[in-house]
C-alpha cells in the first residue's frame, strides 16, 4: 500500500524550515533549563561569608580524658574537682 504512493510536489524547502525550527527551539530550550539550573544553583544563600567562624574552632586539638571528664562535669553541675570523681 505505501509501495504506490505518489508524492506530487518537493518538500525540500519545507523540511529545511522545520528542521531549522526544531532546531532552534531545541537550543532555546536547553538554555533556558541550563539558565535555570545555574541561577538555582547560585541563589541559595548558604551562610558562608557569616564571619563567625573562627581559626581556632577549625584546628582545635582533641580533648584527653581528663578535660573531656571536666567538660561533662561542667554539662553534669557536678563537683568541680576532676580528682572527687577518680
């Protein structure tokens, strides 16, 4: 049935305006959607530039045994000799 069917007239000018539609609305499309990615991404205010983090909060050194009794004491009200406690 598809093998008898005649086409009267050339299209070539058409399918070249079509094609150049598609085409410009694909790459309008996909900058719209990479321009709203980047602008979502870059809106959100994370906080950063807040200025109250410190050097010294970064590099503590760790806590040993007895200071980390003496901070829980500290959380605890309980006496405040860390020798009461041993």
């Amino acid at each position: 049935m598809l093998d008898q069917l005649v086409e009267s007239r050339n299209t070539r000018g058409e399918n070249t305006r079509r094609s150049g539609f598609f085409l410009t609305t694909f790459i309008l499309m996909v900058s719209i959607l990479l321009g709203g990615w980047v602008y979502s991404l870059f809106a959100k205010d994370y906080g950063l530039g807040s200025g109250d983090l410190e050097l010294s909060e970064l590099v503590k050194r760790p806590l040993n045994r007895l200071m980390r009794l003496e901070l829980y004491k500290t959380r605890l009200n309980l006496p405040a000799k860390v020798s009461e406690l041993l």
